[in-house]
C-alpha cells in the first residue's frame, strides 16, 4: 500500500475491533510483506511466487465462471416476510423470541451471551 493510502487504512484500522486489527496487516513495501509472510507462493511469479499474475488471473476467472449460477443466486434470495409477525419484521427481540412456532418452557437455551464469539 502506498504510505499515503496508509493514514486512511490506519483511521479505517482505529475502528474495527481488537479482534480483527489483529488478524489484518497493512505493508508499505513488498520487502516487509516477504518477512512476514508464511508462504511466498501465494504471490505471483512477477512478486516472488511461482504462478505467473496472468495464470492467476486466468484460474480466477475461471473459478469464478464455475461459480456464476451460485453467486448469482444469491441476487434471488428473498425473506419471506409473512412467516415473522408484525413485531418481528419491526425488530422486536422479544416478538423473534415468543413466536407462535416454540414453547418458551421448553425451548430456551440456558446461559449467558454476552462473551459469546462467533468467528
């Protein structure tokens, strides 16, 4: 990344969690992303990998081609509304919690979510 570019990653960084700073890193140079990276290979052969960029790009596309009925699917996909109540589709936690469609004496989940970590 341009060093330029890296004032707005660095204000674009101070507000993601911790969790996630810690997983993301931002390099100024090629040198200082080699040290650090696990396995050159992933780079193409123009950068110090072994696949040239124009087989990459290609295999790509490809991979993406493969995946286009899937992807485009997606576009499809739809809620369908009129299974939620009114206070459901307001956002109403309690309305989600109390649907017709469970017992609250015997559908609960004991415990307490507020460390709960989905990755």
């Amino acid at each position: 990344v341009h060093p330029s570019i890296k004032y707005a990653l660095d204000f674009g960084m101070s507000l993601i969690s911790e969790k996630i700073k810690k997983r993301v890193k931002v390099f100024t140079n090629l040198e200082e992303a080699k040290k650090n990276m696990p396995d050159l290979s992933m780079l193409p052969k123009e950068y110090g990998g072994t696949v040239p960029m124009a087989e990459m790009i290609a295999l790509w596309k490809k991979e993406l081609l493969a995946a286009r009925p899937q992807l485009l699917a997606h576009d499809e996909m739809r809620v369908r509304l009129e299974l939620f109540s009114e206070g459901a589709r307001a956002g109403a936690v309690s309305a989600l919690r109390n649907n017709g469609s469970c017992n609250p004496q015997t559908d609960v989940l004991a415990g307490s979510f507020r460390k709960l970590q989905v990755d």
